[in-house]
C-alpha cells in the first residue's frame, strides 16, 4: 500500500503534458500555417491561419511562434512540440547555424517565449507524423483572405 500511495503522490506532482503539431504550407496562393494542440483533457485545439506571403522558411518559424502562442494562451505550461522542420528543429536547438538575419529574428522571438514555459522539448517528426498540421496548413493557403483565423475546438 506505501508503495502505491508513493507512486500516486509521485504521479500527481508530474507536469500535465501538452503536444503541439505544427506545420506550414507556402505555395502561390499565399502561406498558411496548421495548429494541433492536444491539451491534457485529451480535448484537440485546431487552427488554420492564413499569412502573409513569405518564405517556406519564414512560414516554418512563424508556425511555431503561433503554436507556442496558443499553447500559452490555453495555459500549457509543459509541452512536446513535434515537427517535420530539421532546418528549424535544428537552428532552434542550435544544432545549426542561422546565416539569414530574418530567421535569426524568428529564432530569437522562439527564445524569448521558450522561458513561459516550465518545460519544453523539441521533437523531429517525419511528415507522415504531422498529416493533421500539414492540412491546417494547407486549407489556410489556399484560401483567399478571410481576414483572421480558422479554428475549431473538438
């Protein structure tokens, strides 16, 4: 009995765990970029935010300033970001090197939100993993404008 009562009060002081899927999709019709928030009450926030036009890389740091954005608006404070992006995965961790000012900027607005959160880990996915994100994504490209955001809470 000690030992399950151990485990329990063990269990109870352990960070609700929050998973973001990110994606981005750039193509003539403008950018968009997909949101997957599974929130620990295993409810699903999803949007679909029409951008801009930028570059594929742009879009890819964007998507993850706006997923981190909403999982601090939703109070998460232990989160998995899981992306497809070795090239921002990488350079965020500092794996690689950011030549392009512009990225370097996007970079450091990830730095600063980083800090709001207890905890925070970066996951590489194959983009098999992240078909969800990716179609977010997409809607919101090839949309024309809407002027805001497309979103649905499950």
């Amino acid at each position: 009995m000690l030992e399950v009562e151990r485990e329990a009060a063990h269990t109870s002081q352990v960070p609700d765990l929050w998973i973001l899927y990110t994606d981005d999709a750039s193509n003539a019709s403008g950018s968009g970029l997909g949101l997957v928030l599974e929130v620990p009450t295993r409810e699903v926030i999803l949007q679909s935010i029409r951008c801009p036009d930028m570059t594929n890389n742009e879009a890819e740091y964007e998507a993850v300033i706006a997923g981190l954005r909403l999982a601090l608006k939703y109070g998460g404070r232990w989160i998995i970001l899981r992306y497809d992006s070795q090239l921002v995965v990488n350079q965020v961790t500092g794996t690689f090197q950011i030549k392009d000012q512009r990225l370097q900027k996007y970079q450091a607005e990830i730095c600063k939100l980083l800090p709001e959160f207890d905890e925070c880990q970066l996951d590489l996915i194959l983009q098999a993993q992240n078909i969800e994100a990716d179609g977010l994504a997409k809607l919101a490209s090839t949309i024309r404008n809407t002027g805001g955001v497309l979103g649905q809470q499950q």
